[in-house]
C-alpha cells in the first residue's frame, strides 16, 4: 500500500469520528451512543422537562405526569411528630385513637 492511501483511509477516519460527535446545539441534544443511559427516562415529581427519546408518549402526556398530585391516603404529613410529642400517657393515648 502506497502513501497516499493510508493518508486517504486517515483522513476519511478523521472525517467520520468529527461527524459522528456533533455537539449539542439548541433543542438537539447531539448523539448518543444509548440515550436512554445518557438521559433517565425515569419520573421525576413536579419536573417537567421532555427528552424527545422518552418513550411514555407525547409531550402533552409527560407535562400531565410532571403535575403535582395529592398525597396517598394514609400517609404521614410532614412536620408530623404525632406520639414522640406528647406530655402525658393520656396524649399519648388520645393521639393513638385518632389515627385507629
């Protein structure tokens, strides 16, 4: 193999590797080798940002999953300190009744 064709196999690698890490510019994030490792496809509470390689659906169908929701029935509130803060044996009591 002469010179001129392994400057030419080097420049055309050269050329490849160039083209195939294009930065991100604007809404396009750039390319990925796997995507879904790069961006987590997982849901986040109260985040609303949409990755077009989300696989749940539409943009319209993430914005409904990023609103915030109420709380599961049952489940303490925070700041709750409940028996830990009671006085007496009796407010321990009455406070154990209310959440029977």
């Amino acid at each position: 193999m002469n010179f001129r064709h392994i400057y030419t196999i080097v420049v055309v690698a050269i050329l490849l590797v160039v083209i195939s890490c294009s930065p991100p510019e604007g809404n396009f994030g750039g390319s990925e080798y796997m995507p879904d490792m790069g961006h987590s496809i997982a849901y986040e509470a109260n985040t609303y940002n949409y990755y077009r390689y989300n696989t749940w659906g539409t943009e319209d169908e993430v914005y409904e999953y990023s609103k915030p929701r109420n709380p599961v029935q049952g489940t303490i509130p925070r700041g709750y300190v409940g028996v830990a803060g009671s006085a007496s044996p009796e407010a321990t009591l009455a406070v154990m009744k209310t959440h029977a």
